[in-house]
C-alpha cells in the first residue's frame, strides 16, 4: 500500500506535526512499513490465545468490601494548620 507525500502532509498536518519537505519521503517509506507490519499481524490467528493481564500466573487476592472510617481522624487531622471539630479549615479559593 503506496503512501505518498501528499497523504504524509495530510497526517503531520492532522496530527498537528511540522515537517520539512526533506523528511517527507522517509516518513512515507517507515509509514509503509508500518501498515505491512500491522497487515502481518492483522493475518495471525489468535482464537485459540488467551489475553494477557500479567506475565506471572497469579490471581489477585480479594479482599471484603467493607466500609470503615479508618478509625485514624485523630491522626489525620493533626496535620491540618487549622481545623473545627472534625474538619479542615481551608481558605476561600472562589469569590
């Protein structure tokens, strides 16, 4: 499948990309190599293949969904500058 340099201008110009003329006729010859490798792929047979999440065999532990406060206000609210019973105090950022 051909490529020429008016279709790279076309994508640079799309992609919001500038490019020296110079360039022009390399990027169509790697654009080309490209497409031939995706139609390479495009060709294999992968029905029988499993998807990939992770390249070790483990499963991810589950934990319960339980809701909680953390027990930790105490600590957390310790860090605020200023702070009203069991809230932060923030400046006004919106007039």
């Amino acid at each position: 499948m051909p490529i020429d340099k008016n279709q790279v201008k076309k994508v640079a110009k799309l992609s919001r990309i500038s490019l020296d003329d110079s360039k022009l006729e390399s990027l169509s010859k790697d654009l080309v190599s490209i497409l031939n490798f995706v139609e390479e792929l495009n060709k294999l047979d992968t029905n029988e293949i499993k998807p990939l999440t992770s390249v070790i065999d483990k499963s991810l532990d589950t934990r319960d969904d339980t809701v909680s406060d953390g027990q930790i206000k105490d600590q957390i609210l310790k860090n605020s500058p200023e702070k009203n019973e069991d809230f932060f105090i923030v400046p006004k950022v919106v007039d």
